[in-house]
C-alpha cells in the first residue's frame, strides 16, 4: 500500500477539521433546540440573588449548583390553563390552588432524575406544606393513576398527593421541554420562576427562594 503524498495530508487534515467543526455545530444546535427559551442562558454558578425572610431580614441565597438554571419571571407571567386529574379522578386545574404560593413539579414514572429529586420534594412538602404552600407533583404519565401511585410509594414521598395527566398535555402547554420540570408559582396563579432538570428542593437555597416567593405574596 503506498503512503499518502505530502499533497495529500493536508487535504486530509482540512476534512478532518471540517468534520469535527460540523459534529460541534450540529452539537451545539441540538443543545439550543432541547434548552429552548424558557431554560435562559444559565447562570454564574456563584451567581446569588437577594432575598427577603417573611420577618423583614434580608440574606443571600445562593442559587448556585443545581438551582443554577432557575428562570425568573419579572413580573410574574401569567400561565396557560392546565387540567389533570387528582388520585381520585376528580378534574383539577391550576386554578384550584389560587390563592396558595405552589411548587409544580412534572415528572414521568419513566424518568429517572424524576425519582431521584422526589424524596427531596416530599421533605420539603413536610416541612414548608401548609393553607399557604404545596408541592403540587404532577404526573405526565399514559400509564395511568396505580402506576403513578406505585412510583410515590417506591420513592416514599407519602407527603405528596397524587396528580396525574394521562394526556401528557399539560407539558406542552406550559412549554416545558424536558422532565423534570418545575414552575414556581403564585398565589394568582402567575409564573415566579422554573428549573428544568432535577434539584434537590429541600436545600437552604431552594427554601430560601421559596421563603422569597412566600414573603411576597403576603
């Protein structure tokens, strides 16, 4: 077999640079077209933001490492209408919670960092859950109620209670592009904010966004 000329290398270099150049174009597209607007550019990992406690004292909450995608609404953004069922069939809607600040998390049975950041939210619905607060988990799931339940029940988040979207509508209507997924939202039923991936929602930082989101409301 005979080598390559001196001529030819560098015609094979430059196709190789330009394959390599192509597969970080078609890369960085996919990554635009999965992250889509409402996941923003992600922030400083050190970035903080400034909050209030519901007794008057500011202090920093650093929404760094998992929480470091968290999109603010400013103002708040009204949100589309969503129905789903609740763990006995009865219709609910967004609308049902007006007047309570709530934590809407979509998952799916199928999805893995789903039951991974589940147990976190179920501890966080014990701790901050009241007439004022819930963590409204909400399944996108076609297999229906028993299999929903039956993943509450293998991640022991007994706190939550059990909503469902067999449709799988409700993502798209929120312009949600991938699961996990979790919209912050007020008490008028307006967008505070939303992460999308997994976060460990019972962290310092996590309570104090909440704790934020609860002070102005009152």
């Amino acid at each position: 077999m005979s080598e390559d000329t001196p001529s030819e290398r560098p015609s094979l270099l430059m196709a190789l640079g330009i394959l390599g150049l192509s597969a970080l174009i078609g890369f960085a597209a996919v990554y635009v077209t999965l992250g889509g607007s409402d996941n923003g550019a992600r922030q400083d990992k050190t970035a903080k933001t400034q909050t209030q406690a519901p007794d008057g004292k500011d202090y920093k909450a650093d929404l760094g490492g998992d929480l470091a995608g968290f999109v603010e609404k400013s103002p708040p953004a009204p949100l589309a209408k969503v129905t789903f069922e609740d763990g006995n069939g009865k219709s609910k809607s967004l609308a049902d919670f007006r007047g309570k600040t709530i934590l809407l998390n979509l998952w799916a049975t199928w999805c893995a960092p789903c039951k991974a950041e589940m147990p976190s939210l179920d501890r966080l619905q014990s701790q901050l859950g009241s007439d004022k607060f819930e963590v409204v988990a909400l399944a996108l799931d076609r297999k229906g109620r028993n299999a929903a339940q039956a993943f509450l029940d293998d991640t022991k988040s007994g706190n939550l209670k059990l909503y469902i979207d067999p449709t799988v509508k409700a993502g798209a209507r929120l312009n949600v592009v991938g699961l996990p997924a979790t919209v912050l939202i007020d008490t008028q039923g307006r967008e505070v904010g939303r992460l999308v991936g997994p976060a460990e929602w019972d962290s310092p930082a996590a309570i104090a966004l909440i704790k934020r989101a609860l002070a102005q409301s009152n």
